[in-house]
C-alpha cells in the first residue's frame, strides 16, 4: 500500500450486513454480474469481521483492521496505525500517525468523504455522529437509510456528486456505507410483503439490487485517477439458524463475512 497511497484514490465499501453464504452463492450463480466482474477470479474471499455489529466493526476497520483472511495467519494488513509490537504490521502495509486511518490519509493531503447509510452515520444524535465525524465531509439523508427501498441508488447519486466536487489535484477517500441488506430487506423480493418479513431470500434479493447500481459508484471512483477499492461487508446476520436472529452475537453467520480487494482502472485519455 505504501505505492498506492498518495498517488491513488481510495474507495472504502461496507456492504452493511450482507453475510458471505449469500454472496458467495450469488456470484457462483451468475447472479452478481457487476461485482464479480471485479472479484479476483470472480470469487469472494472468505474473512472473519473484527466485529458484531456496525459501530464495532467500523470503529475497527477504521483503526487498520478489515476483515480476517478466515485461513490461519498471521496476515499482514493494508493499512496499521503506528503500535509497538503489531504482529500483522509488515512491509507493504502503509502506516500512519493518527487514531484512525480516515485522519491519517488526511494528514497526507487526502479529501476525505463519507456516504452513509445504516443509522450509525444518521448524525441524528451524538452516537450516530462518531463514525461519520471522522471525516472531512460525510453525507446522510432518510433515503439512504435503511426503510428506503431506494438507498444505494440515492447514496449512489450522492457519491457521484462528492466525487465531481473534489478538486482533481487533491486525491479522493471515498467511504460508503451500504445499507440496503440489512433489514428491513423485504420489499427488495419481488412479491414479498411487510407481512411476509425478511429473510435469507430477501437479502440475496437486496444484494442483487445493490450489484445493478454499484457499476456508476465504480466509475465515479475511478473517474479521476486509478482507485483502489475494498469492498466488505462489516459482519453478516442470522435468519433462525440454530434459533438466531439478527446479530451482535457470536454466530458463525454473523462472523463470516466477504471480502474483496482490487483496482479500478480510470478512463483511457
């Protein structure tokens, strides 16, 4: 990462909740035609999430730590705030001075932007304006919030917006926090009803919602300079498995999350 940053933009996606069986599935089944496109080998990667549930895991991911590589480690990270006697902090990992990564890339002259969406980045109260208070400029609107059947296309249209306002020198960090998986996910299943409830079908549903706008969040990220994208989800959920449901619990669907890494190319010209 030390030959990225600085000369790449940066694109952060959590894809809130999503729980890596469903993605899995999808992209083996051709059902993920726009992310599987960018997947190395067309798969995702199967990792631990540093936690629960959404302030957890984001306040982790935030300080260095994404998602575990589920294999046996030790596994080196992107990105390591400076710490004495870090294991995972090896040669290629770009480290910084500050408390979290988000001031540490501005302190090296990035424009740092978050797109929220689950209520965590609603800024409506001071816990829902921690996360989003890490940045420069961060962005929530009751569309890109959970009860809206049209919350990534919107953050989508915002994300667009940040990006084209950002002075073309100054390189881009761009966050997006998805929250059309987590629930309510019903009305994105085609013939479900509120009565009908979420479920495993739902969520699969949501994520395929997700892939057919996530090609415009993409090209906007890449639209300036090649960009390095992470695209993971913070932790899954359960739907009744062994009695579960929902998550800050210690499940395996809960646990197991995907994960992708990879660049995007900008325009040719």
């Amino acid at each position: 990462m030390n030959a990225v940053v600085g000369s790449h933009d940066l694109l952060l996606v959590t894809l809130d909740t999503l729980r890596y069986d469903v993605a899995a599935e999808l992209a083996a089944a051709g059902r993920l035609p726009n992310l599987a496109a960018h997947l190395p080998g067309g798969r995702w990667e199967e990792r631990h999430a540093p936690g629960s549930f959404t302030y957890a895991s984001h306040q982790a991911i935030f300080a260095g730590f994404l998602p575990t590589p589920a294999a046996p480690g030790p596994h080196p990270r992107l990105f390591a705030g400076r710490f004495g006697g870090s294991e995972t902090t090896a040669g290629g990992t770009w480290v910084f001075d500050a408390p979290d990564l988000v001031a540490g890339l501005a302190a090296v002259g990035y424009r740092t932007v978050c797109v929220g969406g689950v209520g965590f980045f609603n800024r409506q109260g001071a816990l829902g304006s921690v996360l989003p208070g890490l940045f420069q400029e961060s962005h929530w609107e009751p569309e890109f919030g959970v009860a809206s059947p049209t919350s990534f296309a919107s953050q989508v249209d915002r994300a667009e917006q940040a990006v084209a306002a950002t002075p073309y020198r100054q390189p881009l960090f761009l966050f997006v926090n998805v929250s059309a998986l987590h629930q309510p996910n019903w009305f994105h299943l085609p013939g479900a009803t509120r009565e009908s409830g979420d479920t495993r079908d739902s969520h699969a549903a949501a994520l395929e919602y997700v892939d057919r706008h996530i090609g415009r969040l993409f090209a906007a990220a890449s639209s300036r300079r090649r960009c390095f994208a992470v695209v993971c989800s913070d932790h899954g959920t359960a739907y009744g498995e062994d009695g579960h449901t929902g998550h800050r619990i210690g499940h395996p669907t809960v646990w197991t999350v995907p994960y992708a890494h990879f660049f995007l190319e900008a325009p040719a010209g």
